[in-house]
C-alpha cells in the first residue's frame, strides 16, 4: 500500500490534480483544555484523472470515516477508502475506490487539533484579567502553517475565498479577516459568522478569539480601522490607528487601486513570535510594535510602530493582493513592504528623514550578504521546512535596498507608474520577480531584467575599487567577502559619483570588471562614488581619495549619508582586512563634531564593534582606545545632555540615549554616576522626569556596568521594575540591558532567568547579548540547555538567534572548530544557514585578530589618537 503513495513524498509542491475554489470552515476552539475541533467542506476543482486528493495536513487528528467527495450537482457520493497522514512530508493523501469526477466537487473533511504553545499554526497566547491567568486563541500561519488549522492546498499560488464560522464562548471577542454577517448567542457559547473573503492565500488566513478592548476610526471612503488590545490598553492603540488610517490613504494613491476589504483590523498578541503578520483585514502584532505609550514609550518605539504598521499594510496590496507565486519570490513582498513602509513613514512623519535611517535596513543587508554563506535574493525552496530561514536581511534589507537602487536608477514617477500597473495586472493573482520586472521595462524601456537579474540570481555585491592616476580614475569591482576569500560574481553596477560640490554629478553602468573616466577637470577636488549611498555595493578609495574624503567631512562639506557611506565602507574594509585599524579610527576622528543622528548611531554601533575587537587582538591598548571614543563623542554629549530640550527633534531624542548607552559600556564615570542618581530616583517614583523613556536603556546599562556578585542591587532593583511593569516594551529594555553586566556570573544568573516562566518565549531572544566577559558562561550555558531549549524553540525561527548571538561574538579558530563540532550532531535543518554564518562570522573575527595584531606601530598610533585634543 505504501508504494502507492510514494510518489507523493519528498515533493516540494503538491500535486496539481485538484485545485481548490472555496473553503467552509467551522472551528471551535476550547479555551480551558486547549484543542479544537473543526471542519472544513473544501469546493475543488478535479481537472485530471485521479484517483487521489493529495493536500496539507500537519498536527491534526483526521475524523476518517467523515471523508467523503460530493461531485457538484450531488450525482455523486464517494467515500474515502484510505486516508494517511505523512507527518514528514506535512501532507494528507486521500484515496478514492474510483476516479473522482473531473468538474465540479466538494471535500469534506472532520478534524481536530491542539491550541499549541509554539508561536504558530492555532495556538495559544496567555493574559492577564482581573488579576487572573487565561488563554487566548491565535493564528500565524506564514509561512506554511496554515496546515496545522485545517487540512488545505497550503501554497501561495493556490488562492481561494474563504467562509469562516467561529463557535467561541459568548462573553469573547472573536475575529477573523472579513466582517460578522451574524451572531447567534446560544447560553454561553456563541456562533460568529463571517463574510466570505475574496480570493486569498492560505497564509493570509486569520482568526483570533480572546477579551479585548477597541479604538475605531473611519478612512474618508468608510473603511473601518480598529486596533484591538488588551483591557485596559485602548488609549496605547490610538497612535497606530492613526498611522492606519492615514496609511490607507497613501497607498490607495500611490498604487492607484483601493484597499480592497471592507474593515481593517490591527490587533496586538501577548505572545507572538515575529514583529507582526500582515493577515488580510485582520493584521497581528507584539505588542511593542503596536501600542504607544505617551508616558513609558520611547522616541525609538514610536518609530518602531509607525514603520511596522506602515510595512504590514503595504502587504495589503503587495502580498495580499497580489501574492508571490512561491517562497522563491518572497523577496517581492517583503523588499517590497521594506521599502514602501519608508515611503509613508516619511510622508506622515517629514521630521524624523526617515530615508536617511533606511541606511541601516541597507547596512544590515550588506553585513550578511558580505558572508560566503549568504543566499541569493531568490532562493530556491524544496521544503516547507527551508522556508523559515529566508525571512532575513537578505529578503527585507537587501530586497529593499535593490529596489531603491532601481527605483532611483529609473526615476520616482516611472517607477510608481510601473507598480500601479503590476497591481492592476496581477490582482487577485500570483506574480513572480521576473513579471514585475516586465511591467517595469514597459514603462522605463530601460533593461531592467538584464541589470536586475545579477543583483537577485547571484548571492553577495562587488566592492569598486577607485584608483586615481593621471587625472583618470579607474574602476574595478570585485566580490567583496568579510573573509577575505576571493568570489567571482560580476555584477551590473550603477555608478554615481560627485567631484568638489554636488552639482558636478556623473553616472553610468559599469558592466564589465573595470572602466576608466576621465576627471581632468575636477583636480584636486574630492570624489564621492555611490552618490546618497542609493547602490547596494561598496567603495575602496585609494589613499589619496580618501585623505581628500576625510577632509571633506571635516569641512562639512558632504551630505550625512555620504558621511555615513564612508565610513560604514571604512568599517567593512577594515574587518574584511583589506584596510588597517588605524586606517579606520583616523577616519573616524573626522567626525569629532557630528551632529547628525544616523551617522553618529553608526558610529557608535562601529565603535562598540571596535572596541570588542581590540579586546580580543590588543586588550592592552583597550582602555587607550576607548578613552579615544569616549573623547570622540564629547562635544555631542555636552550638546545634548541627560535632559530633554523644549522642542528637539525626534532624531535628537533617540540619540541622547544611544550616545548615554555607548559612553555607559565604555565606563565613562561621570554618565555612570549621573545614570546611577536616576535610576535612584526612578525607583523611588516611577513618574520622575529625571527618567523619562528615551533614557532608561542607558541608564539600565549603565546600573548593570557595576553589578558584581557582591553588589548586586541594580539586578535587583531592574528585576523588580520589570516583574512591575506590564508594558512590554519596558520589559524588554531591560532584558536588552541585563547582559551588558561584566561578572561572568551574574551572566549566567541572568540567563537562567531567561528561561523562566516570567519571560515570555517570544523574549527571551532580546536577553542573548552578552557583554565580552560573559562569551565563554553563554557558551556554556547554550549547550548545558540545548535539549530545553532545542525543544522549546526548535519549531521555528527563535532558535536560530540563539545560536548567532552566542556563537557570533566568539574571535578564534578553536572556538570556530569547537562549535563546529558540537552542532554536527545536534543541528535541524532550519537552523544550519544560520550555524554556518554565525561559525563564519567567528572566522571573520579572527582573521580581523591576527591581521590587528601584525599592524605596525599599532601602539604609537592609539596612543597619539587618546591624548589628542579635540
């Protein structure tokens, strides 16, 4: 009997001799005991000869003898003669006595299943009322658990409307993507049914059950937006209803086509392991990226929310609407959704230059790709197990930058006229990268398939070399690779470059592996390649070139992002060590008087980075060094302060804290004492304004700098803030915090308190970062815990930051091997793309070691940098 169904496993899509229309489905869930029970009438399509229905199943329990196909016109019944579950391969293979009738037919299907604790598929999220525990109902279905809800064709291009019935206690809000047509209260349970959705992706699928308390608002052409939270946490859901709203409206223009649902609801879940989930009409959100707190919320969260609900509903049109056709394209909704979310967060919020912090989705995307086990943008996928691991900064960040890199090759009007067009051409449809791409030559008549394709069918981005001689300037691009391992991709690259001022600005496309310009009659002036760092790729400048740079920040004469390219190149370079440390800290003595805040946020991460490294391949020179970076950032500190000013900007805000945090882990003792009087008087009144949101991670990074396992307080008193507060975005700040501490045993005190009940699973990941001397105890503990936490995680992304934030950090070739050896027999699939790039990453740091440590006069020049006078 097995051989029979043999063909059917191992395949990475399901067999297309059905495809569905319609879904009825009918589910009950029970609250106290945690399963439910359901029943789907699938309408299908039988359009071959076939005896077998093959379709998604995972985690259910299968009533058999309630299978049966009835042809449309009801001429015919069949019962199922076999039915088997394959746990594997997630499918469900339903065999008929005869060949089922081509046309018309519908499946029915009784089933039941478990409201899980694992983040995904129907599962369970727990709250606090009234002083009581209880349980509420929640799906996540993206990727592909859509199966682990009712047996389905779980696959983006099998789109089909859905008729959703809920049986939920009476006294509990139950939502699902479309509207109620009606409620019928029967005792203490009620029925809830739903309008029939358009045509959708099972993925998009949502339900959730639980008590909530609303906000409302109307769009101007009577869409009703809502955002749902927690009792008693409505007045947190009013900033976000507001970007909803406003958002609507943005993108009905910019991608001329309407929202196409009747309501729009945002809903924020305790427990929820991504930032949010775009489910058509019914959107799913942390918490921390969906409440705001004018009280307790930071200028960061703020921002946070406004880009998150900004990306989830750019998904409305770009995703829902329009679906990739397989996870291959997913790049296509999430690049896509990454940068369109910048669009309107800069249309509704000018003030915060939100394009200048796009910088940092570009960043992000360059750190992985600059890996050799990086992946192409599309990636093939065999296996509904691959798919977790390319929601990464390859897909969002990298996908992002390329699309503003074409979009400001063609130009802004082209490029939206394209995408109206790609929306209306493929609505209610399936579309893959290359259709996109067509639309878009349509209208530029530019080749944007043959520029694009090296950018997403080819991992990684060159480095352009520019050499000047003879007033010519030569270019040559090159894979770059942080290993310093030689690739050979070649790339269509857009150069832009500006000599002396930005009116003198040329561009071209370097196809070849090099191209020679003539630049007689900018002499002497300085040139800045990869003008508003629009290309995803990076430039090395001769020595010359770059002393000409560095004087060009000095005289303020270059944009801030330009300022940022620069040394964010400088960085890269320097740890791919194809440039020296010292190289790289003289650069960043240019910028003693930065005031803008992106490029002083880069500066800070840099330096962090820098002064780890040091640690690692100098330790002696480590205190000359960050008293260098501590005077770096002087007059920035003194220009802000610890107090906020009447009016600043929102930019200077969430600097003041990111620049009291860098100088708190350099042990600056006077924002150590300050940090420390207010966090003193934050614990005797929680409402002082002597702490307000902005500053309390600095501050709880600071108080952690002088925890000791004799001095214990500041854990303490933290631990009691956060067992107080039930705003989680004051949760996690502090388990951003507890690891910054320098006692190896206080790390592992701290981590233990991970696993406990009090932190969430979805948070844990926010408490893996630890301070340099708690490296080897992380280490230690990851393994001591593995089987814990391999089964506590293991069934989805979570468990891959487990590993890259404690393997990552490590800086030798025995730690390399070391871990190597561990995970070779301990490792799941969808976690080894990680374990390969956090093992990389160690072999990058200790290249980046040894080539420190061969660096001449290393000592002299550290020395001169401390003690200069700024």
């Amino acid at each position: 009997m097995a051989e029979k169904y043999e063909q059917f496993k191992g395949q990475p899509r399901l067999p297309k001799f059905a495809v569905p229309k319609r879904y009825d489905l009918n589910l009950k869930p029970d609250l106290v005991a945690c399963k439910f029970a359901g029943a789907v009438d699938i309408s299908v399509d039988i359009v071959a000869d076939t005896k077998f229905i093959v379709l998604n199943a995972a985690d259910l329990s299968v009533d058999r003898s309630s299978l049966r196909f009835r042809s449309q016109n009801g001429s015919k019944v069949l019962e199922a003669l076999h039915v088997e579950l394959f746990e594997h391969d997630e499918i469900m293979v339903v065999e008929f006595s005869e060949s089922l009738p081509l046309g018309a037919g519908v499946l029915s299907i009784v089933f039941e299943g478990t409201l899980n604790d694992q983040m995904k598929g129907f599962y369970r999220s727990t709250y606090e009322h009234n002083g009581e525990k209880k349980n509420m109902a929640v799906t996540q279905f993206e990727p592909a658990d859509a199966r682990r809800c009712f047996p389905c064709w779980d696959e983006p291009a099998c789109k089909a409307t859905f008729k959703i019935t809920l049986e939920v206690p009476s006294e509990l809000v139950a939502l699902s993507n479309m509207p109620v047509v009606e409620e019928k209260v029967n005792g203490n349970l009620k029925t809830v049914y739903y309008q029939e959705s358009p045509i959708m992706s099972t993925y998009l699928v949502a339900v959730v059950v639980g008590l909530f308390d609303y906000v409302e608002d109307h769009t101007p052409d009577g869409i009703k937006v809502r955002v749902y939270c927690q009792v008693g946490k409505a007045n947190q859901g009013k900033f976000a209803l507001d970007v909803a709203v406003k958002t609507l409206g943005l993108y009905k223009e910019y991608f001329a086509v309407p929202y196409s649902l009747p309501k729009l609801d945002m809903i924020a879940i305790p427990d929820f392991a991504a930032g949010a989930m775009e489910n058509y009409g019914l959107v799913t959100y942390r918490e921390t990226a969906l409440l705001y707190d004018d009280k307790h919320s930071a200028a960061s969260n703020k921002q946070r929310v406004a880009t998150v609900v900004a990306h989830e509903l750019a998904h409305q049109w770009f995703g829902n609407l329009v679906t990739m056709e397989w996870w291959t394209h997913l790049w296509l909704n999430e690049g896509f959704a990454t940068w369109v979310s910048y669009l309107a967060t800069d249309s509704l919020f000018p003030e915060w230059k939100i394009w200048t912090q796009f910088l940092d989705e570009s960043t992000e995307g360059l750190r992985l790709d600059g890996l050799a086990e990086s992946h192409p943008i599309e990636v093939e996928v065999n296996h509904a197990g691959e798919i977790d691991e390319i929601f990464d900064a390859i897909s969002y960040r990298k996908g992002a930058s390329v699309i503003r890199m074409l979009q400001s090759y063609l130009g802004a009007e082209c490029f939206q006229r394209a995408l109206a067009k790609y929306i209306k051409r493929h609505a209610c449809s399936n579309a893959k990268t290359e259709d996109l791409w067509a639309v878009l030559e349509e209208e530029s008549h530019e080749p944007v398939n043959k520029l694009m394709n090296s950018w997403t069918k080819q991992q990684g981005y060159p480095v352009v070399s520019a050499t000047l001689k003879d007033n010519k300037l030569e270019f040559e691009q090159s894979q770059f690779l942080l290993s310093g391992s030689s690739g050979d991709g070649q790339w269509v690259v857009p150069i832009t470059l500006c000599c002396g001022s930005y009116d003198a600005r040329q561009n071209f496309l370097l196809q070849t592996k090099s191209e020679v310009l003539d630049v007689e009659k900018f002499a002497g002036a300085w040139i800045k390649i990869n003008v508003d760092q629009a290309g995803f790729y990076r430039v090395k400048y001769d020595e010359n070139l770059s002393a000409r740079l560095r004087n060009a920040i000095e005289s303020k004469s270059l944009s801030s992002i330009d300022r940022y390219g620069i040394l964010d190149d400088a960085y890269a370079l320097c740890m791919g060590c194809e440039q020296s440390l010292i190289s790289l800290l003289t650069l960043t003595g240019a910028f003693t008087e930065e005031v803008d805040y992106i490029v002083l946020s880069n500066l800070i991460s840099i330096s962090s980075k820098v002064a780890r490294i040091v640690a690692d391949a100098a330790p002696q020179l480590l205190d000359q060094v960050k008293l260098f970076l501590i005077n770096l950032y002087q007059s920035s500190a003194e220009r802000l302060g610890w107090d906020p000013k009447q009016g600043e900007s929102h930019l200077d805000a969430m600097l003041r804290g990111e620049l009291l945090t860098a100088l708190a882990m350099f042990g600056h003792d006077l924002t150590l004492a300050e940090a420390s009087k207010r966090f003193n008087a934050y614990l005797d009144d929680r409402n002082t304004p002597l702490l307000p949101p902005d500053l309390r991670r600095a501050t709880y990074v600071a108080v952690m700098q002088n925890v000791t396992t004799s001095n214990r307080s500041g854990l303490d008193s933290l631990l009691r803030v956060y067992r107080e507060t039930d705003l989680s975005q004051e949760k996690t700040r502090i388990l951003g915090s507890l690891g910054s501490c320098r006692d190896p045993n206080i790390i592992l005190e701290v981590l233990n308190f991970l696993l406990t009940p009090e932190v969430r699973s979805q948070d844990v990941v926010f408490g893996l970062a630890v301070s340099s001397e708690g490296r080897e105890i992380a280490w230690k503990w990851l393994k001591e815990n593995w089987s814990y936490i391999s089964k506590t995680w293991g069934s989805g992304f979570l468990l891959t930051r487990f590993v890259s934030a404690i393997v990552s950090p490590f800086a030798s070739y025995e730690k390399a091997k070391e871990v190597e050896e561990y995970f070779a027999s301990r490792s799941k699939p969808s976690m080894m793309r990680t374990l390969k790039q956090s093992i990389e990453r160690v072999h990058i740091n200790a290249n980046w070691v040894k080539s420190i440590q061969n660096e001449k006069h290393l000592d002299e020049a550290i020395q001169e940098l401390a003690h200069r006078k700024y």
